[in-house]
C-alpha cells in the first residue's frame, strides 16, 4: 500500500497507512491508542502539508507547536512514534533527506510531581492500616503489588495456578484487559514473563486465602464483572491518608518496591527481572535519582576506605 504513495501525498494520509500497515495487530491495544492519538494530531496541527514538503523547519515547526501542549517527555514520545514512519518514507525515497535529524525537543513546563513512591517507614505503615480480612479484598491486591512490584494489569491476572508455595514463587505470563474487559492478554513484553520470589509470610497468607478459589480464575476478580484502576487508587488514596502517609498510586507501589530494593542493595539487574523490564536501561533511566543517589554514597564509601591506607 505505501509503494501507491507519492511524495505529492499528504504527511498526514501516508503516517495514517503506516501505522496501519506496521502497527496494526504487531503492538498492544493500549499503544496503538497512543499512535491513533499521534494521528490525530498530525491532523489538527499540519493537515495540508505533503509528504515532499517535510523538511527539517516543517518537522521542527510540527514538534513546537505539539510542546506547547505537552510536556517534554509526551513531546519525545511523540517525536519517536514519528521518526520510524519518515525514515521510511526517507528510504522509500518519498521524502529527500531526514528532517528528524537534529531536532530539538521542548515542552511545557512539568507540573509538580507529586510523591512517586513511599519510603520504608511509610510502606511499613501503610501495610500496618491495611484491612487484611480472611477473604480476598483489595488491600491484599495493594498488599501483593507492594511485595512483588508488579503492574496493575499482572496483578488482576493472577490465579491460584500462577502460585507455587512450595517454590515460594509466583508466575507472571498474562495480564488482564481491564479497560475493554475482554479477559486474560499477553505482557507488555516477552521480558515481563518471569517468576517472582515471595517471602514465607505472603507464601502462608495466600495459600490460605486461594485454596477454595478455581484455579484458572483471576482471584481479585472472583464474583466481580469488572475492575478499575480508579477503584484501587481511591482505596489507596484513602488508606494513605489514614496512616498520614504521602498518598500515591498503585503504579507507585511498584515505584516503592524497585526503590527498596535499590536502596537495600539489590543489582539493577535483579530489580529490572523482578520487575519485568525489556532491558536494564529502562530501569536505569526510570530510577535515575535513586542510583544517583547511591552512586554518591558508594563515593563516600570508597573515600573512607582509601583514607585508611597510610
């Protein structure tokens, strides 16, 4: 389909069939969400401008305008979901050199971030204000999420058969589509298949509380039609209030677990298996402040030790 196109066509028209044809049914529903979005705002911004017409300023013009509506990480996202559609129509000779080449990425300034994840002192006391009854409920799915660090999605997917208390481990190989309610989907990568480690407490805790329950059924979702995020974040929220804690999400319990872990000592290899990431340095740029931060430390502690030679 992208050979009928000629560089007299329209930008807009050609990024359209390109994400039709090499995106299309290859990512998740939830990207390809984020490359419709792309569309529809190469669309609003640049709707007339052909593809022989993209050069860098045409290019560099489209990032400005798009920044100042977002911050600078949308803003890179957004020049990354277009820069594989150009550099082909650069090798398909539809567009004459790489506009993308040298472009400047801007973007509003960030709002105030607020905390993205709890210290250890928090998270003991936000586990001490859970409501732990002797039947599933969504304090135990916070409960199991800030222990194991995984995502939201994994966490919902989880059966009694994902458990192995002899081993102390629990499986990750699916998620659940709780936005369409479709049932049970693949990770977000091949990456985030894994086995997680669980502590003796949390093995004793959930062999008990899935024992009765059917072992191909998600155990958060038994008797419920549906679940959202928002549910569990209200329920977090609140919690985190109780215990006069700063409150954040449910992702940011998976923030708050990767943080322990890096400040306990654990590698940035181990933390990026247990968590699932496609690669180390995801896990680098996501927890930069933090290994900063222990980079600093390790400073102080090797001039200490060199201070004791003489």
């Amino acid at each position: 389909m992208i050979n009928q196109i000629s560089n007299s066509d329209l930008f807009c028209t050609y990024y359209k069939q390109w994400v039709s044809i090499y995106k299309e049914g290859a990512i998740r529903k939830v990207t390809l969400s984020k490359y419709k979005m792309t569309i529809s705002w190469i669309e609003k911004i640049i709707p007339n401008v052909k593809l022989a017409d993209m050069d860098r300023l045409t290019y560099q013009s489209l990032l400005n305008e798009y920044a100042l509506y977002h911050e600078r990480q949308t803003t890179m996202d957004f020049h990354h979901q277009l820069k594989g559609a150009i550099l082909d129509a650069v090798d398909e000779g539809l567009i004459e050199r790489d506009p993308t080449r040298k472009a400047i990425i801007k973007g509003k300034t960030p709002k105030s971030k607020k905390p993205k994840y709890l210290n250890q002192f928090e998270l003991h006391t936000l586990l001490d204000n859970l409501n732990l009854t002797s039947e599933i409920n969504w304090d135990w799915f916070i409960l199991l999420v800030a222990k194991t660090g995984m995502r939201f999605s994994e966490a919902l997917a989880l059966t009694p058969g994902d458990f192995d208390f002899t081993k102390q481990q629990l499986s990750i190989s699916k998620t659940w589509d709780y936005k369409e309610n479709t049932g049970f989907l693949p990770t977000k990568n091949r990456s985030s298949i894994r086995k997680i480690q669980l502590d003796w407490q949390t093995v004793v805790q959930f062999s008990q509380l899935v024992k009765n329950l059917p072992p191909d059924r998600p155990i958060f979702l038994h008797n419920k039609e549906r679940a959202y995020n928002s549910t569990v974040n209200n329920i977090l929220y609140r919690t985190c209030k109780k215990a006069k804690i700063p409150t954040i999400t449910v992702h940011g319990l998976r923030h708050t677990h990767a943080s322990l872990l890096l400040f306990a000592g654990v590698s940035i290899a181990s933390v990026a298996r247990r968590l699932g990431h496609s690669s180390m340095t995801t896990t680098q740029k996501t927890y930069l402040h933090i290994i900063q931060e222990l980079e600093n430390q390790d400073i102080d502690l090797v001039m200490r030790s060199l201070s004791g030679l003489s």
